[in-house]
C-alpha cells in the first residue's frame, strides 16, 4: 500500500513542529531579571519593539504588553527612544504606528517615538529596525519585548545581524505590578490604514511565509 501526504498534512505538521519549537523557546524569569539588570546599568540609545496586529480597532493583552513594557523602560532611562515596528500584515493598519500612537497616549514624548513599516515577521521587525535605528545616528540598540519572542529571535540576531544588539525580555513580577495601571488610551487609530492593504495569507503561500518566519525573505538593502 502506498502513502501519499497532501500539502495541507504537511503543512500542519510544520505547524505542530515548529509550537513545540517555540515552547522551549522562552527565558526564565531569573535569566530574564539578569537581562534587564545588565540593560539598566549601560542604557540603550533606542529599544526595537515587534509589533502585533490591530484586532477590531483595539490593542489585544499582547501588544498592551509590549507598549507597557517600553513605556517602563524609557521611565526607568533604560532607552532614550523606542522604535515600534510592524507593516498592515494581517489587519489594514500599521502595527507599528498603531504601538506609536498609544506609547503617546500613555506618555512617551513624541520626540523620542519611532516607527518602522516594512517588517512582516518577528525576524523583520529587528532586522529593518537595526538598520533604520544605525540610519537615523543611533548606536547602542536592543530589543525589548515578551520573552518568549526575545529568546526565540536571540539566535537570528546573533547571527544574521549583529551580537551587538541587546536583549530586555519582559519581566514577569514587574509587568504584574503594572497590570493595575494598564489603561486603555483613545488613539485615533485610522490614520495608520494602508489603503493598499492586502493579508499576507492573500499574497502568500504557507511556505514562503514560513521562510519569512526564519528571516529568509529579507530585503537587506533596507535602510542601508
């Protein structure tokens, strides 16, 4: 008897290997303390923040996070700037000015708010902001997000960009201190639609989206 695997088989099997990939792919709450501990000694010039779609006009507990984070890390003069970064991947807004807008909301000065828009996967979003952050005069960069994505991006960033860039995971006992303070800001989120807007699962197929995923669809002639 023979045995054939369809495509959509496949797929779910690349599926399942790579979540149980990234389930081990996380930071310990102690290693996590040493990072922010390190990062809190020698301040970063600007931080790079992934980005995360837009969900029916408001900011899913993911992005609040992320915003948040950024937030305590320009108070406590980790960062002197934060960049956010995302294009309209999924949803028809820019991630990474949509994060823009509510880290102004909350109180970052606008001068020291950054955005990217190219990037489409967590790989993009350092790769592109690395390079616009050196474009725009800035030296010392790391990025500051969950984690999970941080520990998960550490690899690609060692290798493929520069082991110069720092990593802040978020801190677990202090995000939860914050969680009483988490407003939800007004922003007027409709100046950041892409008309020309189309999903990514519209313009790509699973596979070249899953090299996206692993940093292998990356213009690097951007920002340069």
């Amino acid at each position: 008897m023979s045995w054939t695997i369809s495509s959509f088989a496949i797929s779910i099997l690349a599926v399942i290997c790579l979540v149980f990939v990234m389930i081990s792919c996380s930071f310990t709450p102690r290693a996590a303390r040493k990072l922010y501990i390190e990062a809190r000694n020698e301040p970063y010039d600007i931080i790079v923040v992934p980005g995360v779609p837009l969900e029916k006009g408001k900011w899913s507990r993911t992005m609040k996070g992320r915003v948040y984070w950024s937030k305590y890390l320009f108070e406590q003069g980790i960062t002197k700037n934060v960049m956010y970064s995302g294009s309209s991947v999924y949803s028809p807004y820019f991630e990474g000015e949509v994060m823009a807008l509510y880290a102004e909301a909350l109180g970052i000065p606008k001068q020291h708010i950054f955005s990217e828009t190219r990037a489409e996967h967590s790989t993009e979003n350092i790769y592109y902001s690395y390079y616009k952050a050196l474009s725009l005069g800035f030296h010392r960069v790391a990025l500051a997000s969950d984690a999970f994505q941080t520990k998960a991006l550490r690899k690609f960033i060692r290798k493929k960009i520069s082991p110069e860039i720092g990593l802040i995971p978020m801190v677990g006992d202090t995000m939860r201190a914050m969680n009483p303070q988490m407003t939800d800001p007004a922003i007027n989120y409709l100046e950041t639609y892409n008309k020309d807007f189309v999903s990514i699962r519209d313009r790509e197929g699973f596979w070249k989206r899953l090299r996206g995923t692993r940093g292998l669809n990356i213009d690097t002639t951007a920002y340069k």
